[in-house]
C-alpha cells in the first residue's frame, strides 16, 4: 500500500510527505477534511512528497476549489515538479494559485 503523512504543523501550516498518486489522492483528501476546516488560512508544505501523478494534481486542485468555496485562502510551497510539470502541460498551473487571492488584500481601516 502507498503511503504519506499529512501533518499538522499548527497555525494552518501542514506538510504532505510520502506519496500523492492515484493510491493516496482519496486518502488524503479525507485526511485533510477535519484539520483543513479548523483554519480559515492553510500553508501546505509539499517538499516531502516523493512521489506523485496527475492524481495529486488533481488533488491540489481539489483543495483550492475547497478553499474557493468555503472563503478560505490556500497556499502551496515545495511543489514538486513532476505536478508543476503536469500543471504546465494541461495548462492549469495558474489554477494551482487561485485560493492565495485574499494575500494583501485587507485593507488597513484608514485606507478607508
């Protein structure tokens, strides 16, 4: 069986490692549910991912559909570039940024 570890660093911060691949895509998802929907901010650290297809594309992707939807902002680090490569492919790698659009965009109340 593959495997990976999604762990939770505190303050929305988590790191994927091991595999995100047609084997674990599903798992992970359901993994992330619970902690993903404890923060409105999520930072998910990538660089332990070791292996990884277009499943784990379609994962991240997923996430930031997630994060569109339920008004939270995402933020990916460590991509690997097996995804970044698939993303630039398919031409959806400017989807993989969508959920980090509310970076910045608080106003300062005198700005009012």
């Amino acid at each position: 069986m593959s495997d990976f570890t999604l762990e939770d660093l505190g303050d929305g911060r988590f790191a994927l490692s091991g595999e995100m691949s047609f084997d674990t895509a599903e798992r992970i998802l359901k993994a992330s549910e619970k902690p993903f929907a404890e923060h409105t901010s999520l930072e998910i650290d990538l660089s332990g991912v070791r292996l990884s297809d277009s499943a784990g594309l379609a994962l991240l992707l997923e996430w930031v559909t997630w994060a569109n939807h339920t008004v939270r902002e995402i933020r990916y680090t460590g991509m690997p570039e097996r995804v970044l490569a698939i993303a630039k492919t398919t031409e959806v790698d400017g989807l993989l940024t969508l959920g980090e659009r509310w970076s910045g965009f608080i106003e300062a109340p005198e700005a009012r």
